[in-house]
C-alpha cells in the first residue's frame, strides 16, 4: 500500500509572519526554518515574492479583508447575472424568431 503525504497549507498571515522574522526581526533564514518547520526553498520563496510586492502574492484561502471579500462577491454576482443575461437573450430570440 502506497502512503500519501498531504501538502500542507500556510496561510497568508503565516506567511507574512515568517517572512518578518527575517527582515524585520532579524534572524537567520536557518533559524526559522527551525523554529518553524517549513522548508527553506519555500520561505525563501516567500520572502522573494514579498520583496517583490507581487501582486497577488499568497493568494491562497487565508482571511481576506472586508474589501476583499466584497470584490470576490461582488465578481461572483456578476457573473451570475450576465448569465442569466445570455440565457434570457437566447430565449427571447427563440421566442422571437418562432412566433413573429
């Protein structure tokens, strides 16, 4: 039987966190690798992508913002409307075409 690992996730306040502890706390990559557990390619990573001001950097499932919980809502509403939009269009037109 095969055994699966499970990636873990980190949140973008870990994330951030981490990343502080380098470049505002001063300690060594090294040590909090350590202390952390993570792996040091990927808080080097991190690190690089925070630095960088990416935008978008961790965008994973991390506690978004009230903003930013509206913008997702807001794009999600609308691109439910514009489907049914389209679909109200489609009906029309078939209305339309079939008795006019």
């Amino acid at each position: 039987m095969g055994t699966t690992t499970q990636r873990k996730v980190y949140s973008r306040e870990f994330k951030i966190s981490a990343v502080s502890m380098i470049t505002e706390k001063g300690q060594r990559i090294s040590e909090v690798v350590r202390n952390l557990g993570v792996n040091e390619q990927l808080l080097s990573k991190w690190k690089s992508r925070l630095q960088a001001k990416e935008t978008g950097a961790f965008p994973g499932k991390g506690k978004l913002s009230p903003q930013e919980e509206e913008i997702r809502y807001l794009k999600k509403e609308n691109a439910r409307l514009s489907q049914e939009r389209d679909i109200l269009k489609k009906v029309a037109k078939y209305f339309l075409h079939d008795h006019g």
